[in-house]
C-alpha cells in the first residue's frame, strides 16, 4: 500500500487528478499532513500512518529500538548482549 503524505491540499490534488495513475488509487492506504520536507517529513509521515505500517519490518524495528532506549534512560541495570 501507499501513504501519501505532504503539506496543504496538494496530496488530496495530486490522489484526484488524472496524472495520478488509477492502479495507484487503489493502492493508498492513507494521506497524512506532515509539516517538514525531506527526511523528517518521511519520519513524520511514518508515525502519523503507524497503524497502517503495524506490520512493517521498519516500524517494528523502530518500536524495539525505542523500548531498548526506554530501558537505558531509566537506568534499571539491565544489559544486552549479542549473539552471533
């Protein structure tokens, strides 16, 4: 699926008019209004469609690495090891 994402009516503009292809139509999952460009608008975009990315290896990974640092903020005298 696709999420589209961008500032003003623009995404809304672009999902309704006739350069969008048809067979992509089908494909969005979800428009979102971001306030940044670049990098921290694609982040923004993937935490305002999280539900919709539930499934997504990257949002998964994301979730995992927040509850680590969770862990190391509160200072709980956990540790972590790796094994290869």
């Amino acid at each position: 699926g696709l999420i589209l994402a961008g500032s003003a009516d623009f995404k809304e503009v672009l999902l309704n008019s006739d350069i969008f292809d048809p067979r992509l139509v089908k494909a969005v999952l979800r428009t979102v209004d971001v306030s940044y460009g670049m990098e921290p608008g694609f982040n923004q975009a993937i935490e305002l469609a999280n539900e919709c990315l539930s499934n997504v290896k990257l949002v998964q990974e994301k979730r995992l690495l927040q509850r680590y640092f969770d862990e190391i903020s509160q200072d709980t005298g956990k540790y972590c090891f790796m094994v290869q």
